[in-house]
C-alpha cells in the first residue's frame, strides 16, 4: 500500500480579518523594517489600512499590481509572514518576489519554503518568464533564501539607495522559468 503524500509544512494563501494581529505584531517590529528602506509602522490606524490593502486579491493585469501572501504553518494555521509577487513588466512576463516574517520563526527554514511555493505559483498558474528579487546587500538572512533556491545574482548596485542617511548598496537576483522547471521536475 502507498503511503499519502505528507501535508507540506506550510500553505499560501489570502490573508484573512482574523490575521490582522499577528500581522500587525509583526509588522511593528523594527527588525523586519530594517532592510526594507522604511520605519517600522506603529500606529494602529496606519496597520490596518496597510493590512486592508495587503489583504485585496490583486488580478496583477497592471504593472505595479501586487498580490501577497500569506504564510501560515499547516499544523496550526499560525500566521509566519508573508510573500508577494509584484508584477513589474506584462510584456516580458517578470515579477518581483519580496517576502517579509515574524522574526521569532526565523531560522526554520520557513522562507526558502515559503519563497519556493510562490516561485512555483509565479512560474506555474501565473506563467511569469522571469522572477527577480531585490535584496539589501547586507542581509544576509534573504541572500541565503535566494541562493538556496538557485536564484542568481545578476548585479550588485553600489549605494543605490539611502535611508536615515546611510547609503545602502542592493543585490539583484533572478530566476526563468525554464530554469525552475528543469530544477523541479
């Protein structure tokens, strides 16, 4: 007899109304914002507008339109983080991935899971051509997610950004589709 396929450790899907606390209580951290360019939103009123818009199905028909994610382990429906793809061009077929998490799972090897299922909703369901992250050069934390999920980096920009007055250089990795097929079949 053959045993059922194991229920993967985590599942995307919408967020839902009942999400809104971890969401917040993670989104409140300074650690999660601190290579995200941005302060971290304490303001209540500030979180659940941000949480209502992250929380609309976006159909990603417009350059710019973003759907996200949320990650949630499968054991105990509990709220990790999320992902995102942001779709950056129609006509080539590219999305940005971006990920953000509660940083008391880090470690567990959550983000590459949770990275690796949107990479295979972008290049499956949603037939993206390429896939690229944008990553501060100094995180190493996500610099290992996209490596362990053989993005490669294809550029390195030098003190491309600026926050509270610190210069911030910015790696660039990507994926094709081609290259995530012949990887996972």
């Amino acid at each position: 007899m053959l045993n059922p396929s194991p229920v993967p450790r985590l599942q995307l899907r919408a967020f839902a109304s009942s999400d809104f606390e971890a969401y917040a209580h993670y989104h409140r951290q300074p650690a999660v914002y601190r290579y995200l360019y941005a302060d971290a939103p304490q303001d209540t009123a500030v979180l659940q507008a941000q949480f209502a818009r992250d929380a609309l199905p976006q159909r990603l028909a417009q350059e710019g339109d973003t759907r996200r994610f949320a990650v949630v382990r499968s054991s105990d429906g509990c709220l990790l983080g999320e992902t995102l793809l942001k779709l950056a061009s129609a006509a080539a077929r590219q999305a940005e991935v971006g990920y953000i998490f509660d940083p008391a799972y880090a470690g567990k090897g959550y983000a590459t899971e949770a990275v690796a299922l949107t990479l295979a909703q972008g290049f499956g369901d949603l037939g993206f051509h390429r896939i690229f992250a944008r990553l501060d050069a100094a995180n190493q934390g996500s610099v290992g997610v996209v490596e362990r999920l053989g993005m490669r980096r294809e550029a390195h920009l030098i003190e491309n950004d600026q926050f509270n007055g610190q210069w911030g250089d910015e790696y660039i990795y990507a994926l094709l589709a081609r290259e995530w097929h012949s990887r996972a079949g």
